[in-house]
C-alpha cells in the first residue's frame, strides 16, 4: 500500500530538520523496515514536506512503531521542527493525502 502524507515545518526550522534526517537512528531504520516499510521519501518545497510510504500495511507500521523507544525519541525531537505534525492516528485518515490519479491504474 501506498501512503502520502503533508506536514509543515516551522519557519526556520529547515536547515535543522534536514540535518536530523542526515543522520536517522539505525535502529530506528531497522524498526521502520521490520514493521512493513519497503520505501519511505520526504520532499521539501520551503515549509512543506510531503512524504511517500510503501508499506505492507501502514496501520500496522504505526502500531509497531509506537512503542518503540528510538521512535518515541524520534518523534519528540521532530516536534521541535514541526509546526503542523502528522497526525498517527491508527487508521491515519486524519493525516492521509487522498489519490486523485494514478499512472499505474489509468487506461490508455
């Protein structure tokens, strides 16, 4: 399954949020890669991010992930930077960009 997802940074906070992402804990990398992720990718366009998750099934990728201590630590620094966070809800209709065209799936 594929997941889209639009946060916001807080003005200036930019340069420190991609510094962070330079260096992701291992373990926490390992964690996302065994809780079902096979691809995740942040763009930044100024203050938005937008990011695209391949996962085998994200409500499972949240579940396994919320009580995991390096995401715990992860998600609090993020907070720092964060000025509209993604909302981990468990079926994460709340945070989740809805598709409105697909190449794969389009006729000819």
């Amino acid at each position: 399954m594929r997941i889209a997802l639009h946060t916001k940074l807080k003005p200036g906070a930019e340069a420190d949020y991609e510094a962070a992402h330079r260096a992701v804990p291992t373990e926490l990398v390992a964690a996302i890669r065994r809780a079902g992720a096979t691809s995740w990718t942040i763009w930044r366009s100024g203050t938005d991010l937008f990011h695209v998750i391949d996962c085998t099934a994200y409500d499972r990728l949240l579940t396994e992930l919320s009580t995991l201590p390096a995401n715990i630590a992860w998600q609090h620094r993020m907070d720092e930077y964060l000025a509209t966070a993604h909302d981990y809800s468990a079926d994460g209709s709340s945070a989740t960009l809805p598709v409105m065209w697909d190449l794969e799936t389009a006729s000819e």
